[in-house]
C-alpha cells in the first residue's frame, strides 16, 4: 500500500485516506467494510466512470455535468469524513 503523504507529514487523515483499504477491500467483495473504511468510494469510483466516459466522448457537452457530479462527490467525500471520524 502506498502510505499517505499528507497524514505523515501533518499527523491526521486527509479526505482521501482509506480509499486505497476500502478498493482492495470491495474487489474482495466486502462491501460494507468498504464503505466503513472510506464511505464515499461508491459515488467517487462513479465520478471516475464519469470522467472516463467524459473524456472518450467527442461532443463534450457535459462540461457542466463533470462540474456538478464533481460538486456533489466532494459533498459525499466530506461528509464520508465526518462519519469515519466521528460516526463510526
């Protein structure tokens, strides 16, 4: 696994700490242990399934859509954030 820069070198997790753990742990089919890890892997891989598609695509007309889904996940990873620290 590849350590966390930003966690050594301030001492806390940054917003996307876990998401390696949580990958490794859904391609072994552990879905909700996946999700406790780092609870915004699903919308964040979904944006990333977006942004491929965005980037194959030769009318790139959804210049607003890529804003907008990247708006939202970032919701989805600040409060993934706030539950991994202080929910679960």
């Amino acid at each position: 696994m590849i350590p966390c820069l930003f966690k050594m070198l301030f001492g806390f997790d940054c917003l996307g700490c876990g998401f390696q753990r949580a990958l490794f742990l859904l391609f072994r089919g552990e879905f909700l242990d996946a999700f406790k890890m780092y609870p915004a892997l699903y919308s964040t891989l979904l944006f990333f399934g977006f942004l491929i598609f965005y980037f194959f695509d030769k009318s790139k007309k959804y210049k607003k859509a890529v804003w907008n889904f990247a708006f939202i996940n970032l919701i989805f990873v600040i409060g993934g954030y706030y539950l991994k620290h202080f929910y679960f």
